[in-house]
C-alpha cells in the first residue's frame, strides 16, 4: 500500500514540477554516489526524474570529501549542468569523455552531510 501512495505522489509531483523545456529535449544524466550514504544517489535520482530528466544509471564509488559537480558532455549539455547546480549548488565541469549521458552528477561526503 505504501509503495502506491509512493507512486501516486511522484506522479503528482511531477505534473507540478516538471520542467517541459527539459521533458522535450530529452536529457539523461547518471549519477554517481561518493558520499557513503547509503540510498542518497537513488533519492536524488527520484527528484531528478520528477523535473523532467531521464536518469541513466546510478551507481556508488569509493568515497570523496568533495560537495557535487555537475559534468556535462557539451556546451549544449552545459545549460542543464547549470540549472541543476542552482538547485544543489554544485560545480559544474565540462568533460568530453562522457558517453551514454548528457551529464553526470557525481557527489561526495560535503553533499552528504547537507542532505
């Protein structure tokens, strides 16, 4: 029963918060969790999903004092890194290397501990 209620939530969320301009063009981004919280990668891939971008893949890594960064393939990519990084105040870096994902949101220990 709780996991309707989840469900239903989400969805009326997201019909009040997504963003149609990010919807339309279709970004992803994958998430990478450094900061040894447990879950913290999976929560913030729900709130990701309800603005309107598709989340590719998340994954946790060996743990990093670093807050969060934003790295995007392209300059195209780039307007989507920084409005997410205004809304985690997260840096945001271009790396060219990125290969299935428009971005990559990666997050350390400082990131854990504001969330």
């Amino acid at each position: 029963a709780f996991r309707v209620l989840e469900d239903k939530a989400e969805r009326e969320l997201g019909e009040r918060l997504a963003d149609e301009v990010l919807r339309r063009e279709q970004k992803t981004v994958s998430i990478v969790n450094r900061s040894g919280v447990a879950g913290l990668g999976r929560n913030l891939a729900r709130i990701i999903k309800i603005l309107g971008v598709q989340v590719t893949s998340v994954r946790s890594e060996e743990t990093a004092g670093f807050d969060c960064r934003l790295f995007s393939r392209s300059g195209s990519e780039r307007k989507l890194a920084e409005r997410l990084a205004r809304i985690w105040e997260c840096e945001v870096l271009e790396d060219g290397s990125l290969d299935k994902s428009s971005l990559e949101f990666s997050f350390g220990e400082k990131f854990g501990a504001r969330f």
